[in-house]
C-alpha cells in the first residue's frame, strides 16, 4: 500500500475529485481558500494545490475461470 499524491490516468483523478466533492457535501471543511462554493470545483481546486492524496493497494489480478457451462467462476 503505497500513498500516491501525482494521478496516473485522468480516471483516477475523476474519482478522487468525485470522492472529496462527496466529503466535502456532506460537511467536511476545504483545504484551499477557494471563492468558489460548489464541491465539484473545490475539491478540483485541492487536487491542483496538492493537498489531496489517496492510497493505492495492490491488489493482484484474478483471471475468471470459464466452466463448462460458459458461466466465469472466480476462485481465491
């Protein structure tokens, strides 16, 4: 488990930005002086100020196995 602070695609950085506008609707305060009062902007605004980070598991890639019957069968 590592702790990234830079995206490595811009999906990742969506999700992060959507998981702190939700934190910050739900009355978590900003962490930048921001004009701005919708979520969506100020937790865009964090993540350009460097002040958002998320944790990055590693977690390994499972193959579903195919049965006879065509339907995948995940196995641990």
């Amino acid at each position: 488990m590592t702790i990234e602070t830079g995206f490595d695609s811009n999906y990742r950085k969506v999700l992060v930005a959507a998981r702190r506008a939700r934190q910050l609707q739900n009355g978590s305060g900003a962490l930048v002086a921001t004009q701005s009062t919708k979520p969506c902007r100020i937790a865009q605004e964090e993540i350009d100020a460097g002040k958002i980070a998320y944790v990055k598991t590693e977690v390994p890639v499972v193959k579903p196995l195919v049965g006879e019957s065509g339907i995948p069968i995940l196995t641990s």
